[in-house]
C-alpha cells in the first residue's frame, strides 16, 4: 500500500502509483502525462531524501541485458537497484544479441519464472516489444534505436531542476532525429514544454513519433517544431539539446554524416541564438569538435552531469513504480499507438 512505502511529505497521487505498477517502460507514451509527472515528483524526493527509500525494493531481483556498451545506463541502474535493497544481474550481451541462441519467446518465459523485471538495451525496438509481449513481468527500455525514454525522463527532471514548471520552456533539439530526439519529443510534449527539432533533410524524427507528440501537444499546450534550420530551431531557446551523429551501429556512416552534419554543430555562434539564460544538454558520452565545441559543452551554461546525475534518480523511480505494487501485469500503452 502507498501508506506503507512512500515516506510522509510526498505528495505523489496514490492513483497514478497504483495505476503505473506492473507496467512496462517501452516508450514515453506508455506513461500518460500524469503518470510521467508522478515518475518526476518521486525521482525528485528521491534524491532529496535517498535513505528514506531503501529496502524499498528488498527481495526485487532485475536482470539487465545489454547489446551495446555503456556506462551511464548500466551503473545507474545497478546502483539506483542496489540502494533500493534490490539484487541486479548484468548479461553482456554485446558478442550475441538476444534471440540469437534461442528464440526470444523462450528467453522470456524462462525470465519470468526467476526474477522480477528486465532492463534492456538493444540495437532493435522489436527486441524490447518483443520481450515485453512474451514475459510476464515488467520490461524497461534502457534504449533502442527507436527510444530512450530513461534519458528523456532525466532531461525533462534537469530541466524542473532549471526552470520550475515545464509549460512555457522552450527547448531546441539540433542533430540527428533519432531515439533521444523522439523520447525527448514525447516528453517535452506530455509535460508541456514546446520542442524544435533541427535535422538535416531526410535524418528528420520518426513521421508517426512526431505527429502523437503534435497531438499530446495540443492537450499539454506545447508545440512541437520540426525545421530543417538550425538557427530557427535555437532561436529564443531556453535549452539547447544535441547527440553524437553517427550513433552504435553507424560507424560506417560516420564520414559522410560528419560531411552532413556539421552545419548543426552546437557551437558559441549558434548559441547565441538562445536566450541568454540558456543551458546545453547532451546525454553523453560527447565527441567534442563534431556535435558540439568544447567552448559551450564546458561552460558554466553545460548542464550534462546534472542530467547524468539524474539518470539514477529517475530510474529509481521507473524501478519502484513499476516493480514495487507487485505482480500486476498490464500491457504497454505504446503497443496501442
């Protein structure tokens, strides 16, 4: 019961808690807007207050499964697991992705029966839905090529942390329209922050990403922007967000993209166009000279630890969220869309 495990002075809605528990964390859409603002208020009193929650999740015991290297997502969550009083298992899957040695089905059902949740991060959403569809326990998406909804989640906190309420900031996406550009888009628009993606012809967001982050937009009264103008995108913004280019997987594209690219570096000249009070964010790791200059990714005005900070707190709360209520089992709401 929400009595027995949220510490006193949190006024997260006892509705949403229940509502959220035994869900899967596949897309952004599979938190309506008041549920990702419950996510937020928990991860926020959760790194106000983190020894009121431990032992929270004791006896929990969630696997992780990685396709990709990583630093930032897999010692967050093993971290953010460990100081709930959970238990994790790190599976590299990095010279064999799932699926490969045994069907994904078979995968599932065997992980059902021994732990209680699954953190994936693939190269391939269909592995994340494709899990999801198969086992019977909650499944996160720690990133797929289409989705990273645990980096939006801690961008969207850093920008509360920032700014207050979200209605009314502007933040400006420039680069690749990729799995941050399109979790960022969801967010920014469930939480009524108004967003402009910047994108060189044909690297531009998903078509049907961008129009369900349009229509949460018009409830949320957000706007979202898709320009092929960098400094349209940036002009006025209150945050200025970019990725690497060539993401794991597009090495071979890495020249050519460098070639198409560099207009939309994030330099001291287009951030200029911002508001003065401004931040940059970049979810890491960067490449410094390509899509940003070390002149703004080390101002005073980089933002980028606070959101890797962040990236524990949130996923802490996602882990609670969806593991603590127990084994109540409901399909992702994105399978829907």
């Amino acid at each position: 019961m929400i009595a027995t495990t949220i510490p006193p002075g949190a006024s997260l809605s006892t509705l949403a808690f229940r509502a959220i528990a035994g869900r899967d964390l596949i897309s952004i859409q599979d938190f309506l807007p008041d549920e990702l603002a419950c996510a937020l208020e928990l991860a926020s009193a959760m790194k106000a207050r983190p020894k009121d929650f431990r032992g929270i999740l004791s006896g929990k015991q969630i696997v992780l499964f990685f396709e990709k290297p990583s630093l930032r997502t897999r010692l967050t969550f093993e971290a953010g697991i460990n100081s709930l009083g959970g238990a994790s298992f790190f599976v590299d899957q990095t010279q064999s992705r799932l699926g490969a040695r045994e069907p994904l089905c078979d995968v599932a059902h065997n992980l059902e029966r021994w732990i209680d949740g699954i953190v994936l991060r693939t190269f391939s959403h269909e592995t994340v839905t494709g899990m999801a569809e198969h086992a019977a326990i909650p499944v996160i998406n720690a990133l797929s090529d289409l989705e990273h909804p645990c980096q939006a989640m801690a961008d969207m906190m850093t920008l509360q942390e920032h700014f207050g309420d979200l209605r009314g900031v502007h933040l400006a996406y420039v680069g690749d329209g990729n799995n941050v550009a399109h979790s960022l888009m969801l967010a920014a628009a469930s939480l009524g922050a108004s967003i402009s993606v910047a994108t060189p012809g044909g690297y531009e967001p998903d078509a049907a990403i961008a129009g369900v982050a349009r229509l949460l937009g018009r409830v949320s009264g957000a706007s979202v922007h898709l320009t092929n103008d960098p400094v349209e995108a940036v002009a006025g913004a209150d945050a200025v967000y970019t990725d690497v280019w060539a993401s794991m997987g597009q090495e071979s594209q890495a020249a050519n993209r460098s070639r198409i690219f560099a207009p939309y570096q994030v330099n001291e000249e287009l951030f200029a166009y911002a508001a003065e009070h401004a931040v940059f964010m970049h979810c890491l790791p960067a490449h410094r000279g390509d899509e940003v200059t070390a002149d703004v990714i080390d101002s005073p005005r980089s933002v980028v630890f606070d959101q890797a900070e962040n990236r524990l707190h949130v996923q802490k709360s996602i882990l609670v969220l969806l593991l603590e209520g127990g084994a109540h089992r409901f399909p992702p709401r994105s399978a829907n869309a």
